[in-house]
C-alpha cells in the first residue's frame, strides 16, 4: 500500500507539473499491481486529457466509468472528451447524472449552462450559470461564461457586472478577458475605457490583429483619424492578408476625402477576403455573410464617381458572391457598356448564367472574355463545368486541365478533375 500511495502521488505531481509521460509512467505502474484503484485511473485518464489525446482519455475513463459508475471525477472527464467530440447529448446526460450523485454541484450547473447557450437555449443557460455562481461564489468560470452569454445577446452592461464580478483572479493578464472587457467598452461608446483596454491586451499579446482593429474604430470613432490609420497600419503589419485594417483605413480615407487612397485599399481588401475562398469548399459557403459588410464602403466609392470600372468590376462580383444574380449582371452589363474589353466582366456575367442555368448564355460569356485575356483561368473552369452539363466530357476535361494549369487551387477544379480521375 505504501508503494502504491508513493506512485499515486508522484503521479499526481507529475500530471500536476505537466509532465504527462513521467504521470503515465507512475499511473500504470499502479494498476499493474491494482487493476481496480479508480484514483490511477482517473490519474491516468487526466493526464492522456490534458495532453489533448482526447481519444486514450475515453479509452480510460470508460474503464474506470465500469468499474466505479459514481465516479464524479471520472464522470467529468468523460464529459471534456464529449465536449471534445460535439456530442451535446452525452455531455448532458453526464452533467445531469453529476446532479443525481451531487445536488449541489456547481460544475454539473455550469456545464448544462454550457449545453443550454450551444444549443441557443439563453434563458435556460443563464438559470443554469446563475444556480452555479449562487453554489460556489469564488469561481469564476461561471462569472465568465454569463458575462459571454450577455454580451454577444448585446446586453454590454450587464455582461461588464459580471466581468467585474471576477475581479483579480487568474485573469488581469489574461488577453481573451481583457478583450472581452475592451469590446463591451466599445459597444457601449466608453471609448477611453475601451483603448485603455485595448492597449493592455497589446501589452500582454502584441501580435492580438483584433486589438489593434478595435484601437482603430475607437480612434476613428474620437475622430482621432491619425491615430486610427496608425492602429490599423499596424494590425496589417501582423497580418496583410485580413480585411478588416484595410476597410478601417477605407473609413479614415473617406472622413477626410481621399478618395483615392480610400479606393485603392477597398480593392485590396475585397481581393484578400475572396482570394483564397476558391480554394476551400466550406468556407467558400459562409462567403455570403462574411463580405456582407463590403456593400455600403463599395456604393459610397460609386457615389463618388459612378463610373469608376474598377469599382463597378468588385460591386458586380460582390452580388455574384452574394448570389444576387439578377443585380449582378446588370451591374456587369454597365460596365461592359463602359469598357467592352474587360474580361473579368464577362467571366463574372458567366458564372451567373450558369447558376441561373442559361447554359448558352454562360458559354456565350466564357468564351468572350477568353477572347480577350485567353489565360482567364475562371473562364475555362467555367466552360469546362458548361461542357460537362452538355455531356461532352472531353471538351470538358480538356478545359478543366487548362484552368489547372494556371489556377490549381480551385476547390470546383479539384472537385471535377476528382470526378474525371476516379468516375471516367
């Protein structure tokens, strides 16, 4: 007994220490000798957890669930690797079965809070986060988990309460809470408090894009615009490929009338955000909702000067992305009726007839901005899937393999040559 405490121990101080091979080691040792002690078990299960080897952990728990079925502690470990794993429903029968044994627990509370506010259920999860807080008052998981649910309800001021409610505890050097805390500022106009915050969140995390992007607005919003170019400037040097700098520099250029650079950085910004969504599948079906915010800053260029082709090339592709066929190709009609040479315009035109199902119109299309720019890879993708609604697989596939030649990324390229490779 005493050489099994010894191991359980060190197991502990192991797994504790974050030396989870060393906790392992110790753990197993002690089940070789006692196969049914439920604390290496668990040991053992936590440690294969907090190393994220989510799978092993389930492995164990379940072993150790056999064998003590009212084992809170393995019960909640069972619970993370469903969490893990999306399972809502086991994580709620856990959670509940944690009540049965335990009336009074604050982490059973919490966590069907947790199930309640994934499954949209606000009102059940505020009770639920509420009845964890009143159990143990010193955690803060709860505090912070209400403050989340009130503040993307909107309710900022209430979602501040319980952030102060947390005070000091593990979190003053914590980024995610000091954004958290930043952006209720924000929303609630406290502008002072929000930069102040912002910066404390750069202090702790200087590469944090999204703090220096909140700087920004709250800068631009105090019509402090030097500042506000200086933040989004910045979160560019963290990272060029995202939007939101470039549509915050657009703002500060529109505020003070340069029209120019305000459009010259609209461009950029509409190219970064659609640029790589060819290439992923699942991401290219959220485009919709995520270029949503690109309409107004677009429109107030065309304002300015309506027939400015450029702008006109990225408000028609916008309705195309956002399937707004019909606004699409009046938009493209415009501009061709400006500038009868720009292939962009007719490939755009095309891939709108095509989901429209005007199979002779699309190709129509293609074919015209091929015969203007003959390496328009949209294009040839485009009349390869023309030919392949008309059944002529081989012209198809001979214009799929010239779009791949130029553009190898497209998920539609890399879907159809999978089909012609495994189906022909």
């Amino acid at each position: 007994p005493q050489k099994i405490q010894a191991c359980l121990d060190l197991g502990d101080h192991y797994r504790t220490a974050g030396r989870y091979d060393e906790g392992i080691a110790m753990y197993e040792r002690v089940l070789t000798i006692d196969p049914t002690n439920t604390r290496a078990r668990n040991g053992l299960g936590w440690c294969y957890l907090d190393r994220k080897d989510f799978a092993q952990a389930k492995g164990v728990f379940k072993k150790a669930i056999a064998r003590a079925p009212s084992s809170i502690e393995t019960l909640i470990g069972l619970w993370h690797c469903s969490q893990h794993e999306g399972v809502y429903e086991e994580m709620e029968k856990i959670s509940r079965r944690v009540l049965e044994l335990d009336p009074r627990s604050d982490w059973a509370y919490f966590a069907l809070g947790l199930y309640y506010r994934d499954h949209v259920q606000f009102k059940q999860a505020e009770k639920m986060f509420k009845r964890s807080i009143d159990l143990d008052p010193e955690q803060y998981q709860a505090y912070l988990a209400l403050g989340d649910l009130y503040r993307i309800r909107g309710k900022f001021k209430k979602a501040l309460k319980m952030y102060g409610c947390i005070g000091e505890i593990q979190l003053k050097q914590n980024s995610g809470f000091l954004m958290r805390l930043a952006e209720c500022y924000n929303a609630l106009g406290y502008y002072d408090a929000a930069i102040e915050h912002y910066m404390k969140v750069q202090q702790v995390a200087p590469e944090q894009y999204e703090a220096y992007i909140g700087l920004g607005e709250c800068y631009r919003r105090k019509k402090d615009l030097k500042n506000a170019e200086n933040a989004f400037n910045t979160a560019i040097t963290i990272n060029a490929q995202k939007s939101s700098a470039y549509l915050g520099l657009n703002a500060c250029f529109m505020e003070q009338k340069q029209y120019q650079q305000a459009k010259e950085v609209l461009l950029i910004a509409f190219e970064h955000q659609v640029s790589d969504l060819e290439s992923d599948r699942e991401r290219w079906d959220k485009l919709p909702a995520s270029i949503s915010n690109y309409e107004v800053p677009i429109k107030k260029q065309l304002a300015i000067e309506p027939q400015d082709n450029e702008m006109l090339n990225v408000l028609g592709w916008f309705y195309r992305y956002q399937g707004r066929y019909q606004k699409a190709i009046i938009t493209f009609d415009r501009l061709i009726s400006l500038q009868q040479g720009n292939p962009s315009a007719y490939e755009g035109l095309g891939w709108c007839w095509l989901a429209l199902d005007k199979i002779e119109k699309a190709q129509d299309s293609f074919e015209r901005a091929l015969t203007i720019e003959p390496t328009t890879a949209g294009a040839l993708l485009g009349l390869a899937l023309v030919y392949l609604n008309c059944h002529d697989h081989q012209t198809s596939e001979e214009f799929l393999r010239k779009s791949r030649n130029i553009d190898r990324d497209n998920w539609r390229g890399q879907r159809l040559l999978l089909y012609y490779e495994n189906a022909l």
